[in-house]
C-alpha cells in the first residue's frame, strides 16, 4: 500500500477509463441521477452506455468522496485502500474457515493480498473491476468448497461471492463459472452420491438458493445488460478482441509469482494426507491451465472471446494454491514455535516476490497528474459499448450546438446527460442531438402555453439522436435518459429482494441467538 500515499498515481494500462467512469458517477449523481446508466463525462459528453454494459456498483464510492471535495486521484487511491483491505480481510476469513485456524488465514491473506498478479492489477494494469474482484473470490472458493466438501449449509458465501462478482467485474464472474463448473463435474459423485438422498437435497436446495439469490438482487444489472446488446449493434458484438496465450505464465509481467511457486514446490518436501487439499491443488493447476498456450483457444474463441485474457485465470489460481500452501503448513507443523518460524518464511519469500515483481515492472512506470479536463477529452479504450457504426472522429470533438435539417445551429444547456435548448419552428423539421443514441432516451417540447408534447427519438444515421421536430410549435425542448421499462422493473424486483432477504436475515439471526453467559 506504500505507492498509495504518493501524491500521484502510476500510469496504468486502463486508469484513463476507471477515472473516467468514477467522473461519469460524480457528474450523472449531480445532476439528479439516481442510478447513472449512462456515463454523461467520458468521450466529450457524447454520453456513453458503458454503466449499462460494465458493472459500477462499488464505483459509487470514489464517486461520493469526489463529491465530498476530494481529487479524483484522492478518491481513486482511497478506494484502493479499500480493495486492499478488502482482499486481506476476505482471504483471512475464507482462509480461516476452510482451514478451521486462524494460522491458515493469516498464511491464505498474505500469499493471495501480497500476489504478483494483484499487484500488476493494482500497479500495471489499473484493472479496477479485477481489482475488486479479487475481493470476492475467496468467498466463492469458499462457498464452492462448503458445497463440495462440507454440508452445503453456508450456501450465502457463494451467493455474496457471484453476486460481487457480478456487479464487479463479469468477465471473472464467467471465469469463476466455468471453472467452479469444471470442479462440480469432477467431484460429482461426492456432491449427489456419497450419502443420503436426504443430504443430496439438501445441497440441491441450496443451490437453488444461491442461484435464486444472485439472479434476483443483481438483476438490476444483468437484465439492463441483456437488453442493451440485444437492442442495439455494438461492437461488443464484433471481434474487437482476439483471445490467446503468447507468454508462459511464469515469466510474463502477468504471471503467478515467484513466491507462490517457490511456496507450491515446497509442497513436495511437506507430504501429508489432507482433507481437501486435492480440491484446492486442482482448482489452481485448472486455473494455471488455462493461461497457457496448452489451452486450445482457436476453439474456444467463439465461446470465449470476450474474456480477452487468459492471464485473468490467475487470480482464482492465487487463491486456490494460497490455501493449499496454508492447509499443508498447518497440517504439517504442530508446535507453536515452528509455525510462527514457518510464517516468517512465507512474509519472507512474499515480500521479496513483491518487491521483486514491483522492482521490475512498476518503478520504471511514470507517475501522472490527472485532471478532469484531460480525462474528459481523452479517447476511452473500452470502446466496445459504442455503436459499432459510429465514427470514432466524430466523438473526439465535443459539440456545443445543435444543428437542424436546414443547417441551422441552436445552444443548449448541458446538466448530465439532460440537454435542454430553445426552438423555433421555422427552423426546421429535424435537431441532430450530440448524444450517442441508446434505447432509454426521452425528448418533449414544452410549448408557450406550458404543455408538453412528447417528441420521437430516433436513431441518426451518425448513430446520435435525432429528433423529428415537424409540426410543432415553439418552445423549450428537454432531452433526457429516463430509462427503459425493463431497467426500472428489474430495479424494483433487485430493491425487493434485498428488502426481503434482509428480513429473512434477522429472522435467522434471532432464532439462532443464544444467551450470553459470563465466565467469571
């Protein structure tokens, strides 16, 4: 967390975009916005659809320490304190749980918080949606292991884990799918067939239930999302990534670690029978399996194209060989004195792969000032929610009128995504609107009289909005992005679930309250 507390930041592949969407909350929150679903800051206000197609449900906390007064570079830094601690915290529990010990959540938190991956997330990418992610892998891992292994019970780590996940980052969210799946497939017979039928309906009801759970309270993203790359062709829809491992993960500036291989071959000098312990070495040789060039992504591409990377197995990896190397150590030594002496080494050897991997790829990286005004005319590099028909020049040029059929211009007042301007009906029959066109969009004319008149928002043939002014009178024309009918449903249905399961919480904390006895 040292680089944190330098008054800037490191330039990272992606943090142009992540500062750009923390602005894009700021400014949607005040101008009136409840949830921002379209982003009214990047790409010159041209109002891009990126909320709708990348989750930002956390981003809303840099957003409201920028409204507090704080710089963008502050608030950014802060929320990756926040990470950070979220990440250790998350590991320790999870650690602590799986392995029934606090030593193994302490060796869990430090090898997965201290990994060579999290930090080229942090320091080299600036992958912020990865970065929060990694705050939730570990209760997915652990709730998966409690399906697997245990009683099914806890069946809420594994609904809080995908639903993080999913309002976090959706390509780990797929990831963490296939490869739960894959472990699911291979421990089958233990799931559904080794004890009662009883027992077996009982792991079935409650992956119903985290299923359920996810699916309704994150359905305010996830339907949002569906119906925007249905409703439109964008170029999420055309192979704007092409998906191959060229590196081996060892030593490219994404890889694993030298410490958590050093920590894994160490495994083989500490045999011993462990409950468990395959469930987690498999997870992380699938997990490894994946970034390399082995895997036969010519035909996997169709199917997985837009996760884009391979190297992103790697932060499921981190995690399961940090709690495989955390089960052995704690299994293998019983007295005190050799633990502590086996955790110094751990600290030892992970602070040296950090330092090492930050030596390497992140001291030479230069350290910028970021400004609104250079974020807000700088080109985005996620591109992919933009019409895939739109001209990439248009958008470099931030438009301060709007122009009609008839070559006349008229100046609007931009709040948001919100643009009102004044017309005059000899002016024309058609306003070419600078807002990039997206299904949720609304326009009215309020007339001299104070009536309104509900205007047609059509699609340009630049891909912005153009509206059809014929035969209206004078007056002030207001155009906004309310939202489509789906977006406020779903948001009901999330709001409602939330409500509902947070009743069902107290209820079950209540009755499994017990009496509080003093041990004098």
């Amino acid at each position: 967390m040292i680089p944190m507390v330098l008054g800037s930041v490191y330039d990272g592949d992606d943090l142009f975009v992540h500062l750009g969407r923390i602005e894009g909350i700021k400014d949607g929150l005040l101008s009136g916005a409840f949830l921002v679903r379209i982003n009214p800051f990047m790409l010159n206000s041209y109002g891009l659809a990126i909320p709708l197609g990348y989750p930002e449900t956390f981003l809303y906390i840099p957003a409201v320490l920028r409204i507090l007064g704080l710089s963008v570079e502050t608030s950014y830094k802060l929320f990756l304190m926040i990470c950070i601690a979220g990440t250790y915290w998350s590991a320790y529990f999870c650690g602590k749980k799986i392995g029934k010990s606090r030593y193994c959540g302490l060796v869990t938190a430090f090898i997965y918080t201290t990994s060579s991956y999290f930090l080229a997330n942090l320091y080299v990418r600036a992958a912020l949606g990865e970065i929060q992610a990694f705050v939730f892998i570990p209760l997915v891992v652990y709730g998966l292991y409690d399906f697997v292994w245990e009683d099914a019970a806890k069946w809420w780590y594994l609904a809080i884990g995908f639903a993080g996940l999913m309002l976090c980052h959706s390509i780990t969210l797929v990831i963490a799918a296939i490869l739960c799946t894959l472990l699911c497939l291979i421990y089958i017979k233990r799931i559904f067939f080794t004890r009662t039928h009883v027992f077996t309906l009982k792991k079935i009801r409650s992956l119903f239930y985290a299923v359920g759970t996810v699916a309704l309270t994150t359905c305010f993203f996830w339907l949002p999302f569906l119906e925007l790359i249905t409703a439109h062709d964008l170029a999420f829809h055309h192979s704007w990534s092409h998906i191959e491992a060229k590196d081996p993960f060892l030593i490219s500036r994404f890889t694993i670690g030298i410490s958590v291989v050093i920590l894994c071959v160490s495994l083989i000098f500490l045999r011993k029978k462990i409950k468990a312990l395959w469930f987690f070495l498999i997870g992380g040789v699938f997990s490894l399996f994946f970034t390399t060039a082995l895997m036969p992504w010519d035909l996997l591409r169709p199917y997985l194209n837009n996760i884009q990377f391979p190297w992103r197995f790697l932060s499921m990896a981190t995690f399961f060989l940090a709690v495989a190397i955390a089960l052995v150590l704690h299994t293998k030594y019983h007295r005190r004195q050799v633990r502590e002496l086996a955790l110094i080494g751990v600290i030892a050897v992970s602070l040296l792969g950090s330092y090492m991997y930050l030596s390497t790829y992140v001291s030479d990286r230069p350290l910028l000032n970021y400004t609104p005004e250079i974020l807000h005319s700088s080109d985005s590099p996620i591109n992919e929610w933009l019409p895939a028909s739109i001209s990439q020049e248009l958008l470099k040029q931030e438009q301060t009128v709007i122009s009609t059929d008839l070559s006349e211009e008229i100046a609007f007042v931009r709040d948001g995504v919100r643009l009102n301007f004044l017309w005059q009906d000899e002016k024309g029959h058609t306003c070419h609107v600078p807002l990039i066109y997206y299904k949720g969009y609304t326009a009215y004319l309020t007339d001299e009289k104070g009536q309104q008149h509900e205007l047609p928002v059509l699609r340009g043939a630049d891909a912005l909005i153009e509206l059809d002014m014929g035969g209206l009178p004078s007056g002030e024309v207001t155009v906004d992005y309310t939202g489509t009918t789906l977006q406020k449903v779903s948001l009901f249905i999330s709001g409602s679930s939330l409500a509902v399961l947070a009743i069902c919480a107290c209820l079950f904390c209540r009755r499994k309250r017990r009496p509080h006895r003093c041990n004098w």
